[in-house]
C-alpha cells in the first residue's frame, strides 16, 4: 500500500512538472517581439508568422538588414527569408516596423532573389531573376532585373524594375501556333550542333518547311519524312497571335493566316499554314 502511495505521489509530480512546461512554452509563444534589431529579434519576429517560414526551418533569418526603412525615424527589420538548400536559397523577404513597443510586419514579398538585399539609404533594394516564357525554374536567361521600395507615409512601394544584367541570347526556341496545327523550331549557331535553320511544320495536312540562314527553302509535302524532332529541350511554347520571337538570325510571327519565318537582315522567308507554304519577302 506504502508502494502504490509512493507512486501516485510520482506520478502526481510528474504531471504537475510536464503542466508547467506546456505552460512555459505557451507563455514564450505568447511573447511578442520586442527588442533591439537583431538576428535573435529576427527569429523570434519570424516564428510569430508561420507563413513566412514555409519550411520550417529552425533559423529561417538569411539575411537581416536593420534601418530607418520605414519613414523617417523609424526602426525597421528587412529579412531574406531562408529555404531549405536548393537553387534558390532565397524565395522571400520580409519588412517589420518597430511600432507601439513591438515588431509588425509591414511587407510579405515572394522573389527569387538574385543577389542579396541592399540598403539604399532608407530604401530597400530588390534583384531578382528574370525568367522567360518557357524556363525552367532553376535556369533562368532573361538576366536580372532590380527595383527601389521606398516607404510612401504609409506603406512601402515598389519602384519600376531596371535590367541590370543582360538577357542570354537565346540560341534555340521552340513554339506552336494557337491552334496546335503548326509547330515550329529554331536555332542559330551556337547549339551543339552547330545548326542555322528554322524549320515548321503542320499536321494537317501535312507539310514541312525548313530556312537557312542564307534565305534558302526546303519544302516537303505530304509524305511520311515530312517530320522534325528538336528534342526536349528547350521546352515549346505557345507563341499567341500577334507576338514574334527572334532567335539569332531569325524571326517568327504567329499571325492569324499562319506562322511567318524570316532572315532578319534580308527579310527572306515563308508563310506555312493550312493553304499551304509560299515564299515570302524579296
């Protein structure tokens, strides 16, 4: 009886200590953040908004810049928010205003960021990648692109975007037409192959075409050879009527009589659609 005393009296304790410690750690949940602009302030301002830390992460604070950003006299917090590795370790940022003796947050911002977040005096700049129709997430061509926030009185405000580091030229594309009849592939020199050529073709019926950098066609009309394989790579694109894209030395129009491929200098080329295939420019 002595035993079965002692151990309820155990187990009573137990529970009295394990009851404190939920209470403790809903106690330190509770707690805003409030100190000085730091890393630890960060992450504790950080973990009061879990959709900012999306994986979790036991220090999501990546990069933390600390100053007036906004208005004037204001203490702000501006933190790259961390990911787990992969090919963009940074996929957003966050600003907190110090504001009645606690940290707000002021601006949620999802961006692959390029390069990390600079102060410029009280404004915040941003880099991020610039993707093209058809990149993948990881390979991004179209460069960089870079803006100015900058607090309004109430709110911060994203500047225009400036390109601060060129495009790649595009060396291969490839593209259909609107209505899935016509699909078309181009590259100009500087892939694998080493290859200049624009080459269409339509389903039905079907026909295919090829152009040269010098001009030259060749036209193949209903016949099993009457076929192309670019690979799988670089991943085909819907082009809408009205747009163009320029590879190289080449360029292609979607226009709603067909898909129009031309040298660029000498304005030599074809019109394929379901007419038919005919030759156009001087």
């Amino acid at each position: 009886m002595l035993l079965r005393r002692g151990a309820a009296r155990l187990g009573f304790a137990a529970l009295v200590v394990v009851l404190a410690s939920a209470s403790a750690s809903n106690s330190s949940a509770a707690r805003t953040a409030s100190g000085p602009c730091s890393e630890a302030t960060a992450r504790q301002a950080v973990a009061e908004h879990p959709e900012l830390n999306t994986f979790d992460l036991p220090n999501p604070v990546a990069q933390l810049l600390c100053g007036s950003f906004t208005g004037p006299g204001s203490q702000a917090m501006v933190v790259a928010i961390g990911v787990f590795p992969t090919c963009w370790p940074i996929q957003k940022w966050a600003v907190f205003s110090f504001t009645g003796g606690s940290w707000k947050l002021v601006l949620d911002e999802p961006a692959f960021l390029d390069v990390p977040l600079v102060a410029v005096g009280s404004d915040i700049q941003e880099t991020t990648a610039v993707f093209r129709p058809g990149d993948p997430r990881c390979i991004p061509t179209g460069g960089s692109h870079a803006r100015l926030w900058r607090w309004d009185g109430t709110r911060l405000v994203a500047g225009p975007w400036k390109q601060v580091k060129p495009p790649e030229p595009i060396t291969e594309a490839q593209f259909y037409s609107p209505s899935r009849n016509l699909d078309c592939g181009m590259t100009d020199g500087l892939s694998p192959r080493g290859a200049a050529v624009v080459v269409c073709w339509s389903l039905k019926p079907t026909r295919l075409v090829s152009l040269s950098f010098n001009g030259k066609l060749s036209i193949c009309r209903r016949r099993p050879g009457c076929t192309a394989d670019f690979g799988e790579s670089p991943r085909p694109q819907k082009l809408a009527y009205g747009r163009q894209i320029t590879v190289g030395r080449f360029r292609c129009f979607s226009l709603r009589t067909g898909v129009k491929c031309i040298v660029v200098r000498s304005g030599k080329g074809f019109l394929i659609n379901r007419v038919g295939i005919r030759r156009v420019g001087p």
